[in-house]
C-alpha cells in the first residue's frame, strides 16, 4: 500500500466511511464449503439402483449358506439319539462341504461386482462407497464363516463333537433372514424404516444369544478333564469351531450397525 493510499484510508476511517470487507475465505473453508454441497447434493443426484439387486444377491446367499448349516447340524446327535449311520453323515458332510464352496465362491463374485460398481458409481460420495464396501465385505464374512465351520466338521473324528454347531446354526439362520429382511427395506428405506429398525434390533438380541452358547461352550472345554491326547485335539478342534461361529455373528452384528447408518443417512 502507498503512502496516499494510506493516507486515503486513515480519512475514511475518521470521517466514518470506511469500507468493510469480509475475510477472504480459507481454502479449507472453501474446501469443507464445497464437500458440505456435494454431499448434500447426493440425495438428489440418481443413484445406481443396481446395489438393491446385488445386496438382495448377497444376503439370499447368506441365508442359504446358513440353511445348510442347519440342516446338516441336525444330523449330528449327542451319543444314544438314533440318527444317520456313520458313513451317510460322512457322504452328506462332504456334500454340504462342496455346495458351501460354491455358495462361498458365489458370494465373492457378487462382492466383486459392488467393488467393481463403485469404481464406475459417480453419483456417491467417498463416504458413501466406503459404507457400501463395509457393508458388502462383512456380509460377505457371514458366509465365509459359515463355510469354513463346515470345512473344520471334515477333521472331527465321531459324530458327537459338534454340537455347538446345532446350538449355533439355528441362530445364525435367524439372524440370516433379519439380515435379508433388512436389506429389502433399502429399496424404499423411508416407507420400510420401522421394519429396518426392527430387524437391526432383533440381530442384536441375536447377537446376544450367540455369546451366552460361546461362553457356556468356553466354560464347559474349560472345566471338563480331558482322558487322553485325542481329546486335548478334539477340544481344541471345537474351540475353533465355536470361535469361528462367534466371529460370524459378530459379522452379522456389523451388518446390522451399517444397516443403522444407511437409514440414518436416509439410503444408499
């Protein structure tokens, strides 16, 4: 500034006329400015409504995972209940053991085709897309879950040892069909937001049913003696069957909190 100009800028003040002039913005202040617009603009904008289908894909692939889970659990009985010979159990593990294969494979697919969507969706958010991939990727983990539970059945060596797999299929099935239920909501999420709302609160009581049979299963390998090297294996075995079925709910659990954000945010 030159000596008259200043000298221009001292009259003005006394005299009272002296221009105001707002702060120049901040370039974050421009930047959170402009990331405040484009989110809100989101709701607008037309999203993909491809998602829908896969989601629905994704969660009817975790229900059937879960039904086969269930019905195979139902042929392993405590000692002295009648039920499949030996031999049938075996053949029908194995075969329940491929399908889940494929049904795990399947599911991979339809997460990669989200992922791949994402990349080519202009019409969300960062934000937005990172919401969709945690969600797909941990609904993606219930079915991994319950395949590889299935996969461990192949190394016990009676018909005996699973049954916490008959305490937990049931209510990983349940919490399966929330699940699936839940995803339907988001089609119309406004119209479905009780039946969404619903749904993520029964996973959770789920949930919580799903820890009291890890924690009797955990007590109980605790505190029973073992006779013999086999068993130290066979309770090790059932360890990591009850582990894996605890970490599945608590996926589902996870699916159920990403649910609460979508219809927080009013959709996908």
């Amino acid at each position: 500034m030159t000596r008259g100009e200043a000298r221009k800028r001292l009259a003005a003040l006394i005299t009272g006329q002296a221009e105001t002039r707002s702060p120049e913005p901040t370039l974050f202040a421009k930047c959170f400015v402009f990331g405040s617009v484009l989110q809100g603009m989101s709701v607008f904008l037309p999203h993909e409504k491809k998602f829908f289908a896969l989601f629905e894909d994704l969660a009817d692939t975790a229900v059937e995972a879960a039904q086969l889970m269930l019905d195979l659990s139902a042929e392993y009985q405590p000692e002295g209940t009648p039920s499949l010979s030996h031999d049938s159990r075996s053949s029908n593990l194995m075969e329940v053991r491929e399908r889940l294969k494929v049904i795990e494979q399947e599911g991979d697919a339809i997460v990669h085709h989200i992922i791949q969507g994402l990349f080519h969706d202009h019409t969300r958010v960062t934000e937005e897309k990172g919401d969709i991939r945690y969600f797909a990727h941990n609904l993606d983990n219930v079915i991994d879950g319950v395949e590889k539970a299935v996969a461990r059945l192949a190394f016990t060596p009676h018909p005996t040892i699973p049954e916490p797999v008959s305490e937990f299929a049931p209510i990983i099935l349940k919490t399966a069909n929330e699940i699936k239920k839940a995803v339907c909501c988001l089609r119309a999420i406004r119209r479905s937001e009780v039946t969404l709302e619903e749904s993520c609160i029964r996973i959770n009581e789920l949930e919580n049913e799903a820890d009291k049979v890890n924690r009797k299963w955990l007590k109980r390998l605790m505190t029973t003696p073992t006779k013999n090297s086999n068993e130290v294996l066979e309770r090790l075995l059932i360890k990591e069957i009850v582990d894996i079925l605890e970490d599945t709910m608590d996926n589902c659990e996870d699916v159920a909190n990403i649910l609460e954000t979508f219809r927080l945010k009013g959709g996908i």
